[in-house]
C-alpha cells in the first residue's frame, strides 16, 4: 500500500524537501486530471510505494488529503517547516488537538497516529542529520486532525536560515524515504503524559527501547484539555490511546487526577523502569510474571529464558542466603548466573541482587542455578559440596580462641596471626596454622 507524502506549496521547507525526495528516488512522472491541481491533482510521483502530490494549502489547514492519491495510503507523511526559537532542529510529531484548535483541525480532536513509523523516521534523523542540527520528537498539536490514516509530521526548523537549507531538506527526506517498508504500529507503544513539548523523557523511550511513542499530551495541551473528570475530557483521552494503538500510558511529571482517569478508562500507567525493563519480553509473560512474582517496579527483573507459552514456568524459592554470599564473592558472575537459570526474578536494592522468588523453565534449570552458584563459592571456601538440601561450604580458618589458649593477647600480634604471619611469644614461635579450625556453613535451597 502507498506511503502518501504531502507537500505544501505555502511551505517553502516542504517544498524544499519534496525537490530533495525527487532528487534521491526513482520517480515516474503521472497525471491526474480528476481532481484540482491545488488539491493534489495535476501532475504527481511515485516510486514503489511512495507517492508525492503537492497541494496549495499549508498542511495545518488542510482536511484529510488521503483520497488525493491513487489508492488508499497506509501511512500519510506531512513534510513541513517547524517554526520556533529552538535552532537547527528536525522533528518528527502527531497531530491533534488535546482542547481547543487554535492552528487547524477541530476542538478537542486527535488524527490517527504512526508510532512505529515515527520511531524509525527519528532513527534514521539521527543518522543523517547534518553537523548543527539536534533532533527531536514533539507533543501533540495543530490539524489536521480529521485523518483516520495513520499519519505523521516530519519537520525541518526552526527559521528561514534552515527552511533554505538543502542539507536539512535532503536529511529529512532520506529519513522519510527509509519508511519503505516500515509499518504505521507495533504490539508495544505508548500514550505520553505531562512533560515539554520537545517531549525529552519519551524521545528517549522511543530511541533506546522497543517501544513506540504515539499521541503526547504535553503539560500546556493538558492545561487546554480541561478536567479529566469532565466526560469531554476523559473522551480526548480515550482518543488518544485508540488513535495510537496503545494500552499503556508514561508520565512525565505528577498529573493525579489525569491518571485516575485513564486507569478508570482501563489503561495501564508504567513507569520509564517498566518500559525499558520489559523492553522486548511478551507482554502476556510479563503480565503473567507480574501477577505472580513480582512487578517490575517492585524488582522483577528478567532472564534469558522466553518461553512459547507465557504460562509455561514455574515459580521457585530463591536460595538467598547462598546468593547473598555469592554475590559478596563475585557479583557480577552471580547476577549473570541467575539470569542464564530463569525466566525471571526478584530483586532487592534497586534491582542489583537477586532475592526471594523466580521464575525457572523447569527443575533442571534451578539445579543448574544451584551448581554454578557453588562452583562462584569455590573462589573462597576450600571444598564445596551441594547436597540434597543445602550447599556446604568448607574452610580452614583463623581461630581466635585458639591464639588466646596459646597466650597470644589482643592486639597487633593477634591481627598478624589472623593475616597469615608467625608471631613470636615467651620465646615460642607460633605459626598462623596453629591456630586455624575447621568452619562449615550450610545453604539451604
């Protein structure tokens, strides 16, 4: 199916951009005499599954310019200046309006969105954004809203200087060439709340993680949108998720009462943890995982393991007690253990060490966990043995009791002694193996 772009001929960055795609693609030149040229018509381009029609309007107060092209688009592609005191900027960003429609569309209307293809557009801004120019997402605003094709700005700014500027024209039109093949959603996306319109916290989420970012509703559209309790409101909220494709929600800053709405609209609010912890896991295993370990903002953390089946585990005991000794000995390899055994796992201190329950694939799996726990314990006990019910640990070690039946006092000469030294008293050397016992100490699992 078509990717639509729309040039603006009131736009002289569109219209620059729309000479740079010509000048990179493959374009076949069409005529359509059915429709007025200012509203797309007359002489259009094509190249595989893009196709390009100028229309005479600026963008914003245009209405839905989906029936313009030759079959129904897939994905509609504004290419438009952005106007603002920001500098060299590329963005990409959705259209909607959260309250009133001060800039085109209609009160308290949101268009469909394309949160996959605005993640891979930014991806391939950052790669070819010229020397000076930063890149960003934007919140929400303007028309046109009535557009129920999934549809996206791509933007270049800020001023005449860079609306001019073929390198920023040509960086914007490479990014919106590479979403060939891209499609409009994902199975994981997300509504944004709160925060700046240059939307920094979901800018990040949408570049480092799996997930997409739809429809934002930065802090001044929620000022516009009115009280959430209010039935009108709560409507432009429900938008925004089904204009998005999207059943989970991410905060920027503290907004109560638009999150009791949205959990009252049956959404999910997570936390920026929760969205890179889950990262690329099922989401029915981590629901599943959730509701019966832990959640993600309590410590559950994930392991290796991603079964088929998102009920296909079972729910262990971890052997703490032996984790937190073999943490002490060697964090790193005992982090690594756990993960390479589970499916997932509890965590305590901010979700550094391994504590209390954990998903394992099977039986197999925590015997496993149990081995290679005691062979990180070897580093510091002399014989480890794994029994039935616990792990023992064996090792020779300083006796004080010993040192004193030996009539060494406390002091500098018991502190050599426990370091490995001979020290001499009344005459008689005393070696550090003379005052060494045998110590067990037993983990259970």
């Amino acid at each position: 199916m078509t990717i639509g772009i729309v040039v603006s001929r009131a736009d002289t960055a569109s219209l620059h951009i729309g000479e740079q795609l010509l000048a990179q693609g493959d374009w076949t030149k069409h005529e359509d005499d059915e429709r007025p040229d200012a509203e797309g018509g007359g002489t259009y381009y094509r190249d595989g599954p893009f196709e390009l029609r100028e229309f005479d309007e600026l963008h914003i107060e245009l209405d839905d310019p989906a029936p313009a092209f030759s079959e129904e688009p897939r994905l509609l592609v504004f290419v438009s200046r952005h106007s603002g005191e920001t500098g060299a900027l590329l963005t990409g960003h959705f259209t909607g309006n959260f309250g009133e429609a001060e800039y085109g569309g209609e009160d308290g209307d949101l268009a469909a969105a394309a949160p996959s293809a605005l993640s891979a557009y930014v991806e391939a801004l950052a790669a070819h954004a010229p020397e000076g120019y930063d890149v960003a997402i934007e919140g929400t605003h303007h028309g046109p809203t009535a557009i129920d094709t999934p549809s996206m700005f791509a933007e270049l700014g800020s001023d005449e200087e860079q609306w001019d500027d073929p390198e920023g024209a040509r960086a914007v039109a490479q990014a919106v060439l590479s979403l060939r093949g891209v499609a409009a959603h994902r199975d994981r996306q997300i509504v944004g709340i709160g925060g700046g319109h240059y939307a920094p916290r979901f800018g990040r989420v949408l570049r480092e993680t799996p997930w997409a970012v739809g429809h934002i509703a930065s802090d001044w559209q929620l000022e516009e949108l009115g009280h959430p309790r209010d039935e009108d409101a709560r409507a432009v909220l429900e938008a925004a998720f089904e204009r998005s494709g999207a059943t989970h929600a991410l905060f920027d800053g503290d907004q109560p009462e638009v999150a009791d709405a949205i959990e009252d609209l049956g959404y999910r609010i997570v936390s920026e943890t929760w969205v890179r912890t889950v990262d690329d896991r099922p989401l029915a295993l981590a629901r599943a995982l959730e509701s019966s370990v832990a959640t993600v903002d309590e410590g559950l953390r994930f392991g290796a393991h991603v079964p088929d089946d998102p009920e296909d585990w079972e729910k262990v005991s971890l052997p703490d007690e032996l984790l937190a000794t073999a943490q002490n000995v060697d964090g790193e390899a005992t982090r690594d253990a756990v993960r390479e055994s589970t499916v997932a796992f509890d965590t305590i201190e901010s979700g550094t060490r391994a504590n209390g329950e954990a998903a394992v694939p099977n039986a197999d799996a925590y015997d496993e966990l149990i081995d290679d726990l005691a062979a990180i314990l070897r580093a510091e006990y002399e014989e480890v043995a794994v029994d039935d019910d616990a792990v023992v640990a064996r090792e020779e070690a300083f006796d004080p009791e010993k040192a004193q039946k030996l009539g060494v006092p406390e002091g500098p000469k018991m502190g050599m002694l426990s370091s490995g030294e001979s020290v001499e008293v009344s005459d008689e050397v005393i070696p550090p193996s003379a005052v060494l016992s045998q110590r067990e100490k037993e983990f259970p699992i």
